[in-house]
C-alpha cells in the first residue's frame, strides 16, 4: 500500500481544490463559447438575411424594368421630335404632311401609354426600395446585437482565461512542494477518475457524495494514518482527520 505522511495527504485537498477551480473555469469557458445567444441571433440572422437577398432581387428586377420602361419612352420622345421637326420644317409633299401628323397622335398616345407603365413601375420600385431598406434595418439591429453580445462574451472569456492562468500558476507551484510519489499516485487518479482526492467526513466520501458501507469504513479505519486509502465508489484518494470522524 502506497504511503505519505498524513499532513502531507491532507495538503492535497488544497491541490484537488485548485483542479477542481480549474475545472471549472474551463467549463465556464464552453459555456460562453456556447451561450445560446449567439446561435438564436445567427440563426435569425440567417433567416434575415435570405429575406434581404430576396428583396434586394426584386428591387434589381424593378430597375430593369424601369431602364426598359425609360428607355422605351425615350425612343417614342426621339421619333416625335424628330417627326415634329419635319412637320415644322414645311417641306414635302401635303399627303406626307398628313401622315406625319397621323404618326405623331399615335406617338402621342404610346408616349401616354409608357409614360403610365414608367409611372407604375417607378411607384412598384419605390415600394421594393422601402421594403429592403426596412429589412436592411432588421438585418443591421440582429448584426449589432450579435457583436453586441461577443464583445460582451470576449470580455468575459479574458476575464475567465487570466483567472485560469493564475489559477494553473499557483497549481504548478503547489504541485512542485509534493514528493514526486505521491503527486504521481494523485496524478494518474485525477486523469483516471477525475478527482485526485477528497475528504471522508463522518463516513462519507465527499469524493463520490455516498455514505461508505460499515466494511469498507472498517478496512479504513484499521489502516495506518500514513496509508493512502481510495474511495472504492469514485477511486479518489480518501484524506482522513480525526476531527471528520
């Protein structure tokens, strides 16, 4: 049976404490990498943006639609002005004139008619254009909350990671003031259990938190006070006082 000095036994709670502050911080650390948060505001993020890119589709639609609803109405102006022109001019033969005045009320009338499509496209576009910039603003508000909430994480990881650096620190140091047996036998318990030591207080193993049957608390009690016992539940190194009895 392995051996250390009673004192020395119960200084490793100190060390099983820090582990277990170690433990914990590195939990915290998932955690925060992991708060809920973040994957909600994303996934809404996701969604926001698809709407976006929809929207944004249709208002690039609409503008060509209006550039072809423009430009239709621009050639009609260019014909009218240019038949107005020779009209104006006086010259030619009086049937042609007639028919330049025919072509002009038609011209007129389809001037009308693109104007009105022009009119209803420019209206269509205008009421795509509010559209997108409002889920533009959705998309904006769900972007800031989201850096919002990682600068607050990242803050609080920093935070969490100097405390752990000192925390491995102070661990590294207290490790080295142990006979290297002992920290050996603490060690391979601590990866093998997950805790390296722990009380047994009236009867209790604090390492597994079950109340120890009146065998095994008998085969304890008949060992040495420089005798390393485990808990036979949790298989942490069982610390004994006279004062936990």
């Amino acid at each position: 049976m392995a051996k250390a000095a009673a004192a020395e036994q119960l200084r490793l709670l100190e060390l099983q404490a820090l582990d277990a502050k170690i433990k914990q911080l590195d939990h915290r650390t998932r955690t925060l990498r992991q708060d809920p948060r973040l994957s909600d505001l994303q996934a809404g993020l996701s969604v926001a943006n698809s709407d976006l890119v929809v929207l944004n589709t249709e208002v690039a639609d609409v503008q060509r639609q209006l550039s072809r609803a423009e430009a239709d109405v621009e050639q009609v102006a260019t014909r009218i002005a240019r038949d107005e022109a020779k009209l104006n001019s006086g010259s030619g033969l009086s049937k042609d004139l007639m028919a330049l005045q025919n072509d002009l009320a038609s011209l007129a009338k389809r001037r009308s008619s693109l104007e009105d499509t022009e009119l209803e496209v420019m209206e269509r576009l205008e009421a795509a254009t509010a559209k997108a910039a409002k889920q533009q603003g959705v998309v904006d508000d769900i972007k800031g909350s989201l850096d919002g909430i990682r600068a607050e994480l990242d803050g609080q990881l920093v935070e969490v990671a100097a405390e752990r650096e000192a925390t491995v620190g102070d661990r590294g140091e207290l490790a080295g003031s142990f006979d290297p047996a002992l920290l050996a036998v603490y060690e391979r318990t601590l990866t093998k259990r997950g805790v390296g030591a722990a009380r047994l207080f009236h009867g209790t193993s604090e390492g597994s938190g079950m109340q120890l049957s009146p065998g095994d608390l008998a085969d304890i009690r008949k060992a040495a006070d420089d005798d390393i016992v485990f808990c036979p539940d949790s298989g942490a190194i069982l610390v004994r006082n006279p004062e936990w009895t």
